[in-house]
C-alpha cells in the first residue's frame, strides 16, 4: 500500500473564470463572479443573483469538444477534468491505470427540465434524450468515456460534500493499488430545480453573499466544476506535484437533513480527523478554506468547531464561495483546487464583502488576496446537507 498520495494539477471552471488562471485573476482583482442570472431560465431572474459561469452552453460545448445537446453539468465537467490533466504533463492517458471519481447532485436536471417543458406542452414534441442523462452516474460516465478512462469510474453524491469525499475514495484507491492515478472532484450546473429547492429552504441572499459577516442572510448559488489529479508516490517521482493530500475524514452527526448541528458537531469531527490522519496540531495548519456558506446557520457552527479546534490561535481562513456562489456538488473539488493551489504559491484568498465581526466568534476571515505565503498546511472544508461533513488537508511537498 502506497503510504502518500500527491496532487499533480488541477482545474477549475467556476463563475468567476473558464480556467484556473481566469479564477486567480478574480481573486487577485475583487472580482467575484455574481450577477443577474443569465442562461438560466427561471421567474427568479431578477431576485437572487448567482454565480452562472459566463458561457452558454454551445460555447461550452467548443470547449469541451462534446455535443451541445448534454447537459451543462457534464460539459462543465469536462472542461475542469481535462484542464486538471493536461495541467500535470503525464501525457496519454492510456498510458496509465486511471480512475475517474466525480461528485455532483443535480447530474442532468438542467435537460429533464426543458424536456417537461415540451412535453406538458405537447407529449408528442418531449425529445427522450433529454432524459437519458437525468442521473448523476451517466454525468460522470459521459466525461470518462470522452477522456477515455476505463480502469474505475464512480460518482459520489453527498450532497455539498460530494467533491471532497470523491477525494477521499480516489486517495484510497491508489494507496490500495487499484489504480495508479485518479482524476477526482466534482461538477453541478445551475438549474431551476436547485434554485427553488434552495428558495424553498429560505437561505438565498437577495443581494450578493457576506460569508461569516454578521449581517449575512444567506447563500448564492454557483456553478461549475473542480478537478485535482491524484497520484500514487512511484508517479509523483517522475513530476513536479503540487502537494500532498496528506489528511482527510469524514463525520456526520446526522442532526438535521439540511441543517448543521448548533455546536458543530460533525464539523468538528470531520476537522480533528482530518488532522490525525495527517499527524498534525491545529497550529500547523497555516490557512483554512472555509465552507463559508454564507447562512446563518452554517457559519455560527463551523465557526464555533474551529473556535474549538484552534483556539486561541487561529490561522488566516476565507471563503471563497464569496466569489464563486455555492456550487453544491462541485464546491469541494474546486476549493480543493484553490487550497492544494495555496500551499503550492502560498495564496490566501480573500472573504469578499466581510464587514462585521459576528459576534458569536473571536475571529475574522481574511480580506486581501496575498501570495507567496509560507502554507506548509492547508485545510478545506465541505459540509453538506444530512451532516455530511468532510475536511482535507493539503501539506507542502
């Protein structure tokens, strides 16, 4: 069994860029990725802003070298995967043993949607293959097939967590041999079914997102995808890896099915395991990508699980769904990115919009974005809805 596995490149497609180089511009120019909705169809064009990614789907379809006629979810899929492989130099892919583990939750929502549209309208005009993709697994199995992975395909879908948690399957699968390199993250474009249900749940901010601010009322919604690329010791020899996922855990204290426990509990737990797994003391942990949502409710209780784990020195920490909205089954695969991008440059990103201390926590988010930090530790936190917590640490190579 392969003792470490290394982060050979990422890729990332989100709101506020089409690549990850497009991303570091937005941090570095304030520049977070909200606005009036776009490409989505929806009667709640003009109350919640989002975080679309700024492409239609034809655009996307030229980039990703795939058919304009699947859904979103998959192309932008398809688009983060491919950028975090070319991204490593590891060259055909056929050459290696890969496995591909994508996370999502809507898979192709965005299709069935206009499908039903048709056929209430006229059962005789809804077009089948609208459907064919509605679920999750056929979103992965679209992007493996066109990349041309056949040794392991799976999807995980736990909600908000589902990125960070196909990490955690994909590390296994290489320290147990099975593959040798894993292209692991996570998708989900935006679609009128996410944005009701969320509505519905009364947590969307009608004006851009304040993450950990005291007046924030809720979360944007965003879109796009995140891949990092997995690699066992014996290949991460051969490259220039950006780091090591030297910890990761996942808790759910199962308080709610869609609210976080009042202490944190499953945070917290997901966190300290995460810190185990690596043998690190919350002092080495030099930055956190927060889950940051943006609600009331999520942000009293990861900052108090971090009050918890940390206290009382705390590390700089940021979310930057103040940039990207909440991209749900993408979010932990994209902010892996960003954090294994951290301790690679030494980035802290800035929490957009922080104003006002919350008054339950002794701590603030970072606000600029800086670079050239010495971050020998970064951690990444997703939690979703159900409890399901997940943390990832990524250490210096």
């Amino acid at each position: 069994m392969s003792e470490k596995v290394w982060i050979a490149g990422g890729g990332v497609i989100s709101g506020i860029g089409l690549n990850l180089q497009a991303c570091l511009q937005a941090f570095r120019h304030m520049q977070p990725g909200m606005t009036a909705m776009q490409h989505l169809s929806s009667v709640h064009r003009n109350t919640f802003p989002v975080a679309e990614v700024k492409a239609d789907n034809a655009t996307l379809a030229d980039m990703a070298r795939m058919p304009e006629n699947i859904s979103r979810t998959a192309l932008l899929s398809m688009i983060a995967a491919r950028e975090a492989w070319q991204s490593t130099g590891l060259g055909d892919v056929s050459n290696y043993r890969v496995g591909f583990v994508s996370g999502n939750t809507v898979g192709g929502m965005d299709k069935t949607e206009d499908f039903f549209a048709e056929f209430l309208a006229d059962p005789r005009k809804g077009r089948l293959q609208q459907v064919l993709h509605h679920e999750c697994g056929s979103i992965t199995e679209l992007v493996a097939d066109a990349m041309g992975i056949r040794h392991h395909v799976s999807t995980i879908s736990t909600a908000c967590s589902s990125a960070a948690n196909a990490l955690m399957y994909g590390s296994r699968l290489i320290r147990n041999n099975i593959v040798d390199v894993v292209i692991a993250g996570g998708t989900d474009a935006l679609t009128r079914f996410t944005l009701n249900g969320f509505n519905t749940l009364m947590i969307l901010d009608q004006q851009a997102c304040r993450p950990f601010d005291d007046t924030r009322t809720g979360l944007n919604l965003g879109e796009g995808a995140g891949y990092v690329v997995l690699v066992s010791d014996s290949l991460a020899a051969q490259l220039q890896p950006w780091c090591r996922l030297s910890g990761f855990a996942n808790a759910n204290d199962a308080y709610h099915q869609t609210a976080s426990s009042p202490e944190g509990t499953g945070n917290y737990l997901a966190m300290k395991g995460a810190l185990d797994m690596s043998g690190l003391q919350p002092a080495q942990i030099a930055y956190i990508n927060l889950h940051g949502t943006g609600t009331q409710n999520n942000d009293v209780s990861e900052g108090i699980a971090i009050n918890r784990l940390f206290a009382p020195h705390f590390p700089p920490m940021s979310s930057t769904k103040s940039f990207t909205g909440h991209t749900l089954g993408a979010s932990g695969g994209i902010e892996a990115v960003f954090s294994a991008l951290s301790v690679k440059e030494g980035i802290i990103y800035p929490n957009a919009r922080f104003e006002h201390q919350m008054k339950e926590l002794p701590f603030a988010p970072a606000t600029a974005y800086t670079e050239g930090n010495e971050l020998l530790h970064v951690m990444s936190n997703s939690f979703g809805f159900g409890g399901n917590c997940s943390s990832l640490v990524f250490s210096k190579a």
